[in-house]
C-alpha cells in the first residue's frame, strides 16, 4: 500500500505541475486579452473646435477639457462670510 500511495502521490505532484504551468499560460492570456480590451476603449483621436484633429492622450484630454471648461462656465460663485451672531442663536456643540 505504501507504494501505492508513493505513486499516487508523485502523480499529484506532476498533474499539479503542469496544471500551473498551463494555468498560467491561462493567466497570460486572460491579461493579454484584458489590455486589448482597455486599449479599445481609449479615445486617441477628438476633433476641437476648430475642426482639427488632435491626437495622443496629453492632447484629447486638453480637448476635452477645453469643451468643459465652455459647457459649465469658469465664473465662480462669491462666497460670503458667515456672521458670528447668527451661529450662537440655535444650539452649540461645546468642545
């Protein structure tokens, strides 16, 4: 039984073996695949508003910028400053 059982256990460790090996051409691949995936989503050309064509991430990210800055305005909302007196009408948490 012991060599049995010695036998048995050496072809574990072969399969186990060559599971990894082939897992990992496995893994290879899945990443391979996941990188081309990314890659498709990526915009690499934008028309501005000039109508040229800008290419490369720096330069369609400053297009985009651009478009947004326009879309949603650069004024900004003044702030004013909060009164004092107002604040020690209601409750206070004390510190």
């Amino acid at each position: 039984m012991d060599i049995l059982n010695s036998s048995l256990s050496l072809l574990k460790q072969q399969y186990k073996l060559e599971w990894i090996k082939y897992g990992d051409d496995n893994a290879k691949l899945f990443f391979a695949k996941a990188k081309q995936k990314k890659l498709t989503s990526y915009i690499c050309t934008l028309k501005d508003d000039s109508g040229q064509y800008m290419e490369g991430f720096k330069n369609v990210a400053r297009v985009m910028m651009t478009y947004y800055k326009k879309l949603l305005g650069t004024q900004a909302i003044p702030s004013t400053s909060i009164d004092p007196n107002i604040i020690t009408l209601g409750p206070v948490l004390s510190i």
